[in-house]
C-alpha cells in the first residue's frame, strides 16, 4: 500500500520484531536461534541490556496512557495500515479440560486456511493455573520455530469474575508464563472461587485488568490486552460490568468478540450438528442481567446480539466516543468434519493429573456434529498494522484498525473518512478532528472475493451498509444499551461488483461529534433490526436453533471511524 501522505507519524518506539523478540527470551538457548538472531543477541549481550524487552520499547500501551484524553474522548489521529495481517484470538488445545488439539494441530491449520497470527487461549482454571500455562509453552515455542511466519501469542480463556470469558494475552517474552500464571492464580474466577454475581466479585475482574496494566507499566510484559468472548451468550456480562472493564484500564480491556465461536453449531442436520450458531441457544439464569431481552440470547446472522443491534449495546458504548473494538474467532476445541479423537485411557481423571490430554489419534469416524471450524476455517480478524510482527499486531488491535467477516466474504475492506476535496481521511479507529462546518465524506473501497471459501464457492457481496450515530458522551447510567442517534443511513446495491471499487458517502458538514461505522452481506437473510425497520431496514436475521447454516449467511462489519469537529 502507498504511504505517501501528510499524517502525523510520530510513533513510540515498537519496533521489536520477532528476530529481536527471539533474542531477548533468555529462555531460548542459542542453538534454537536463527544466525541473524544469535548475532543479535551477541549485540544486545555486548550492551549490557539482554534480560527484557522493556529496557528497549516504550510500548504501545504506555504511549495510550501517556496521551490518554483527560475526558475520556477519542481525540486521536489513526495511522494507515501498511498491512492487514488476519487472525483469531480465541483458540484451545489439548490443555483444556474440553480441547483436544495440540498447539502445531491449532497452528499449522490456522497458517494452511490463510491466518497470519493466533493466540492460544486454553480455559483458566485449577489444573490450568497448577500446571496448564508452563506446559503449554514449549509447544508455543516449538510452534513459533516450526511456523516463521505465523505469530503465535500465549494467553488463556480467563473465567471473568461475576461474567463470562475472556480473552487475555501478552506479548512474547522471558516473562510470559510468569505474568499469565500469577493473573490466573490471582484473578480468576473459578481459581478464586468468584462466579457468582456479586459487586466483590466484579471488583476482583477490575483489579484483575489494572493488574495487567501494571505488569506492562512495570516492564514484565511489553504489552498485554483483554477482550471479552462471547458477551450474550448467558446474559451475564452485564452493560454496567463491560463499561467498569473498559474504564478500568483502557489500554488492556479494548473489546469484545463481535461474532463468537462455534459458528459450525448451526449446520443442518444430516451435514452437521443442527444445533444454534455460536452454541448461543441459552436463556437467563440466575446470575444474568434482567434487562437482556429473549433474542439477546441468540446470534443474528452469526454475529453477537450486542455488536448485530443497530443502536443496541455496542453502539451505546461507541457513543460515549470512548474506543471498543469487536473480532471474530472460531473458538476451536474440536472440530467438525475431524476423525481424530482422544486415545484410550485420555480421561478426565489423567487430564486433572497431567494438566493435559494425551496427544490425539485416529479416530475411524467424522465428527459431524462438533460445533467449530479450524481457524481461519470461517471467521477472521482482521488487523491492519505497521509491520508484521507481534507488537504491531496488539498495537493494531488496540487502535481499532480491525474488520472482520465470515465465510471469506469479500478479499479487503478499507474504510476512511475525509474532509471532501482532500485526498487522505482517517482509517478505521482513528478520529477525523476536522473544522467545524466543513463537509465530509465516509469512503469505502471493497475488494471482492475472488477465490472459493473453504466450503468451495465464491462468496458474492451484495450489499454494504453505512450505520452512522452521534457521540453523546459517557453515559450516566453504566447500564444503557441503546444509542437512539444511531441507525443505518445508507445501503448500497453490490450486486454484480467485481474488483475493487469505491463507495463514496457524504456525511454532511462536520456539526457535530459522530462515528461511522459499515457492515456487508451476501444478502441471503435479512430482517428489520431488533430496534425496528425506522433503525435498520435490513439487518442480520435472528438465527433460529436448527436453521441456521453458517455458509449461506455472510457478514462483515468494521469499526468505527469519530469525527471531532473543532
């Protein structure tokens, strides 16, 4: 991509790169180094900073802290990505107490179904927290040196105290384990006995995300970040709870899966397990949120009820012109359309004493009716970054310069937002800080898919959707979930377009504190939105438990781009 324009450049110092990130981890002995690595590490030995990767980086979290608005606002200029890097940050292994894959089983498909990075997010837990985060590392590490150009994160699916689950991972580094084991045995909720709906409890998952926070102010990780999985599923992360997790640090806590796992659930019978996509076939119990209606408590068009409402959850908190981005993940545990399984004597019982199933074997059957596809099967994320490297990747997550889709929808989306007559705008996640009056556009430059998805077709786009709302400022009662400013005010026809073609919208003169944000479809099933056709004319469709075939129900959504009129 050019790079030719007039943005402010002046960047923190992050360029760790894997070599550098390679050298540093004194964990690695020389032989298990590349020539280029061991030379460096000579180099960073000879200047007596070998130890940590802080001694080198300010990181992109302290720079959010060091220039983190007063108010709370977004007042930041984004950077053009230099590459979109795909991935999935919620992934499981044989070191699950339901997984069943090894770390190079996760990894090699992930690379081989087209991602560029993945993190490693086995269930926290008692066995997990004992023994699970040290054994799981060395297959990380193998993985990193079998697979050179696939970034590989460790992190764990954290039992959010009082909520659901989460993902948390750190950046590479001798301290990895270190950091993971002492915020799991510290801040977890089934380790710590916290489940239950209780403010001590939502209390311990805030003190969980600053901790993390300061690890990295106290350089024992170059940087770690937390997005909440599958938000609606049980109706117990709760609107007041989400908005505490993004105050209480907002480098660390920046989002949650717009689109959960477990997309395989919803194939029909005969094929598959002709269950709900997202295994999102739940209803209220005792610890959820009352406000949370029935169809919350469902995908609509494979998408989470909070991110799929137009002028729902999301955008409340979007409206607060504070940062919270969504992904997609496929969840994986074990697969559908697998024939390996778990050998003999693999139990539950020698899992709870070895901290981790036996490797798996052949297993002479397919396993139709499991609920996931491998990574990169189905669901992306995708990430625009400086550089392909692991703090490029966590900085790009962070910024919001994040698309995703399902089924291989289109092949790039790009999305800025300009003044009119100028050549550049601001990039997804960035804020336009433009003068007040002057007219403004949304472009949007789609390029469309043209190779089969990995169910054999080529997916067609044939409509995109601009869903426009105002930024009204925090909230004053933590548990909103509706922006009544924030409804659809476009839906362009995309039938038939091939290549890379270019949308243009104009949004009027900058009056006012907005967000943009855009969303595509095959346009196989829509209905009105869950606010009404007035709010979104042609939304996701409610998915119903049995019919609900993942393949012919495609999406992507971006994130926002604010404009701040001075």
């Amino acid at each position: 991509m050019g790079h030719s324009h007039s943005h402010d450049h002046h960047q923190p110092n992050v360029e760790l790169d894997q070599g550098t990130l390679a050298a540093l981890d004194e964990s690695v002995p020389d032989s298990d180094l590349s020539p280029a690595e061991v030379s460096r590490r000579g180099l960073l030995r000879s200047a007596g900073i070998l130890g940590g990767t802080a001694a080198l980086a300010v990181t992109g979290a302290q720079f959010a802290a060091a220039t983190a608005p007063k108010d709370g606002w977004v007042f930041r200029h984004g950077n053009r990505p230099n590459v979109w890097l795909a991935g999935d940050h919620h992934i499981h292994t044989q070191l699950s107490s339901d997984g069943m894959y090894r770390v190079i089983d996760q990894a090699r498909h992930a690379t081989a179904y087209g991602l560029d990075w993945l993190v490693i997010t086995d269930h926290g837990g008692a066995t997990h927290a004992r023994i699970g985060v040290d054994l799981v590392n060395p297959q990380i590490k193998a993985a990193r040196a079998e697979l050179r150009d696939t970034l590989i994160f460790q992190g764990l699916e954290w039992n959010i105290p009082a909520a659901e689950h989460g993902t948390v991972f750190v950046a590479p580094g001798s301290r990895e384990v270190d950091v993971l084991k002492q915020f799991e045995n510290g801040y977890d909720g089934s380790v710590n006995n916290a489940s239950a709906n209780s403010p001590a409890n939502e209390a311990l998952a805030v003190s969980g995300i600053q901790w993390l926070g300061q690890q990295v102010d106290k350089r024992r990780v170059a940087d770690a970040l937390f997005l909440a999985n599958h938000p609606a599923r049980n109706g117990i992360d709760s609107p007041h709870e989400i908005r505490n997790w993004r105050d209480a640090d907002p480098r660390i806590a920046i989002g949650f899966e717009g689109a959960p796992g477990h997309q395989a659930g919803g194939l029909p019978k005969g094929i598959g397990a002709g269950n709900a996509r997202g295994i999102y076939g739940n209803a209220p119990n005792p610890n959820s949120f009352p406000g949370y209606p029935a169809e919350s408590y469902r995908t609509w068009g494979g998408f989470d009820w909070m991110t799929a409402t137009v002028g729902g959850l999301w955008d409340s908190l979007l409206a607060e012109g504070k940062p919270w981005w969504i992904t997609a993940n496929s969840d994986s545990h074990v697969n559908w359309n697998e024939t390996s399984r778990r050998p003999d004597g693999s139990s539950q019982e020698q899992f709870d004493r070895d901290g981790r199933y036996m490797d798996p074997v052949y297993g002479n059957t397919v396993s139709s009716t499991a609920s996931d596809f491998w990574p990169g099967f189905y669901s992306r994320t995708h990430v625009g970054a400086d550089r392909r490297d692991y703090l490029a990747v966590m900085e790009g997550l962070r910024h919001g310069r994040v698309w995703v889709d399902h089924g291989a929808l289109v092949k790039g989306v790009e999305v800025e937002v300009r003044e009119v007559g100028k050549r550049y705008g601001e990039p997804l996640g960035g804020a336009l800080i433009v003068q007040k009056g002057r007219a403004i556009e949304l472009v949007v430059r789609i390029t469309t898919q043209t190779v089969p998805n990995w169910a054999n077709f080529v997916p067609a786009l044939n409509r995109v959707d601009v869903i426009q709302g105002s930024v009204t400022g925090p909230a004053g009662d933590k548990d909103t979930m509706t922006a009544p400013n924030t409804k659809v005010v476009k839906q362009w026809d995309t039938a038939g377009k091939r290549g890379t073609f270019e949308l243009v919208h104009p949004l009027g003169r900058a009056e006012e504190a907005q967000y943009v944000r855009v969303r595509g479809t095959d346009g196989n099933r829509s209905q009105p939105g869950y606010l009404g056709a007035a709010v979104d004319p042609a939304g996701p469709k409610l998915d119903v438990v049995g019919d609900a075939d993942p393949w012919v129900d495609l999406w992507f959504y971006t994130n926002p781009i604010w404009v701040l009129p001075k």
